[in-house]
C-alpha cells in the first residue's frame, strides 16, 4: 500500500522515479499489485510514455494480471 501510495505521488511529476520505485519493489522481493499497476499505467498512458507503458503492461500479464482502468 505504501509504495502504491509513493507510486501515486510521484507519477504527475516525476514518472521516471515512479517506475524506479515499481523496480525497487521488484528487487527487494516485493510483488506489485493489480492497483499498483494500474496507477503508473494510468500516469504512463497520459504522460504519453508509452515505453514503460508498455513494459509495465508486459509484466502485469506475466503476473496474469488485468488492466482496470477504474481501480
């Protein structure tokens, strides 16, 4: 939650340190969330960074993870 909450905050700023903070997770054996997810795709999908957009979507799915763009 907190780093969704962290995620959230920096995503209409400073998108590059959003998806450092997604790959933080991802280090320290931390699993990102559906709602994770969804929040840095949001920001990508209207900062038009489609590249990390997409890179981020990839790994939803390998999760088996949906993009929902309500939660």
């Amino acid at each position: 939650i907190i780093y969704t909450i962290l995620i959230k905050g920096y995503c209409p700023s400073d998108l590059a340190k959003a998806v450092q903070l997604i790959e933080e997770m991802e280090n320290n054996a931390i699993t990102p969330n559906r709602r994770t997810y969804n929040t840095i795709l949001r920001a990508c999908v209207r900062l038009g960074d489609l590249r990390s957009a997409k890179t981020i979507f990839e790994k939803m799915k390998k999760q088996g993870l949906k993009y929902d763009p309500i939660a």
